[in-house]
C-alpha cells in the first residue's frame, strides 16, 4: 500500500479501513526508520494512494486499533514513555483509549495497565463487552492472553483489565502473542485475529498473523491457526534486521465471497494488504 504525505516517514502497523462520516479511513503508525517515537494518523485514499485526512487529529502513540461499541467508536494505541537522557532508551508503555461519535470528536477515557499491549474490545450478543488483555511475564511465559468482561465502557479500569482470566494454554513456553481484533461470529463465540511471536538467538523476532475462536461462557478457545507469514509478501526494507520475519495483523475485512482482506504491518517498515480465505469461516461450520 502505498502512503504519501508523511515526508521520509515510514507508515505500518494500519487497521482496516473504517467508516467515518462518509468516508472510509484507515489508521497508521508513522514513524522514522531510526526512531521509535511515533505518531499515528488518520489517512484516506486518493487515486490508489492513501494521504493524511485534512484536518484529523493526530496521536502520539503506536499501533492504533478502532472498535465500534454500542454504535460508538473506540480508538486506541500505545504511549510510550521515553528516558529523560536517553530519547532511544524506552522505559515503559501503556494502552490508551478515546471514544467518540466519529474521529473529531474522540476524547479519552480510560488508560490500560503498565507494560500492556493488545487491549481489544468487541460488542457481545448478551449486551455485554468483551475484552481481550496481554498480561506480560505471566508465571514463566512472556505474555497471555486473557479475558474478562465488562457492562459499559465506564468500567474499563486497570483493576478489571487485570482481572482477566488468562488462556494458559494457548501458546509454548518460548511463544507470545495478543489479540489484535475480534469479531463476532453467528454461533455467539469470538473470532479473534491476532499475532503469535517467538524470539531467536541475538532477539530476532518472528511474528505471525494467526486466529482462534474463543467462547466467553465456557471460556474455551480453539487451537490457533497461523495464516500468513513473511514469504506471501513482498520483498521490501526493515527497520531493523532482527525485525525482518515480523508481520503484525492490523485488521480484517470479510467478504461474502468467502475470502477476507487482512491489512498488516511488514518489517516495521510498510503497510500492506493480503487477500486470504476467510479464516472465520471453519469456526462458524
């Protein structure tokens, strides 16, 4: 996909695309190839290029991720906190969340644990809201998913997100990964798209796109499914080498067709899009 409009910046890690007052609009982290700070904004296509919407607030976060609850919108991403002597030396992050009835009009309204990524939320059919968490250094693994519900926005605490119950068994000892989106199916459990992670010798990074479907009453989640990796993309730069094998799932679109468009993140350097079969198809069977 291609960006324009952000000078020599890179732009990866995008959701889909969203509607927003008529407009379809997709969000991106921005961000210098030999820095970590971050900005996201919001970008809109003009003749097969996407360009940075006129007028839209822009975030200093990464990672950005949207959610339509109860008809409003969620959006969010990660703050990263910076030493004070050291500019490149991160201390610390956390998850930050803004609603709104479109994108003008986002204000923020809850703020996640310390240290935690992959916070996501989806409307249930009992009126309720799901949320997926990634607790880090859990027992003796790097990070879990966990589970726990909620009654209404207002109730997204820390102390509740911490409360999560964890699926202990969804990934090795040596793996990691999180919840990018989740999706509703028609038997009433959740489609969740996600990454699951592994480190190499000298902290190289694999990170694959993957899915599962996971039951919020019987707390019971399916096998997880990779469904892409680096080689169905295009050759293209990283940020860094031990970043090359990295693809992050921003988002999916299905489609009637039976196939879905997955918009991710490549190399911690571009944005692109992959059209794959349907991975929620099989769990709705």
């Amino acid at each position: 996909m291609i960006f324009t409009g952000v000078g020599t910046r890179d732009v990866y890690n995008i959701t889909a695309p969203f509607m927003d007052n008529g407009e379809w609009v997709i969000a991106g982290r921005v961000e210098d190839r030999d820095k970590e700070a971050s900005e996201v904004m919001f970008f809109v296509e003009r003749g097969g290029k996407w360009v940075p919407r006129e007028g839209a607030p822009v975030f200093e976060l990464q990672d950005p991720f949207f959610a339509f609850i109860g008809g409003e919108l969620v959006f969010g991403g990660v703050q990263v906190y910076f030493d004070e002597e050291d500019v490149h030396f991160v201390t610390g992050w956390s998850t930050i969340f803004y609603r709104g009835s479109s994108i003008a009009e986002l204000k923020p309204f809850a703020k996640g644990p310390m240290t935690m990524k992959d916070i996501r939320m989806v409307d249930l059919k009992n009126g309720r809201i799901g949320v997926f968490t990634r607790p880090m250094m859990v027992d003796d693994a790097r990070a879990m998913i966990g589970y726990v519900e909620i009654g209404s926005l207002d109730e997204l605490t820390e102390d509740k997100i911490d409360s999560a119950q964890l699926l202990r068994h969804q990934f090795l000892p040596d793996e990691w990964g999180g919840a990018n989106e989740a999706h509703m199916l028609a038997d009433g459990r959740i489609g969740v798209l996600g990454h699951i992670a592994r480190m190499e010798n000298n902290n190289i990074r694999h990170y694959y796109p993957m899915t599962f479907a996971y039951d919020p009453v019987e707390h019971r989640y399916s096998p997880i499914k990779l469904i892409a990796s680096r080689r169905m993309f295009p050759d293209g730069p990283a940020k860094r080498p031990d970043l090359e094998d990295v693809i992050f799932s921003g988002g999916l679109v299905r489609h009637n067709d039976g196939t879905a468009s997955m918009y991710v993140g490549v190399s911690d350097a571009e944005a692109h899009l992959i059209r794959i079969p349907d991975p929620f198809l099989e769990y709705e069977r």
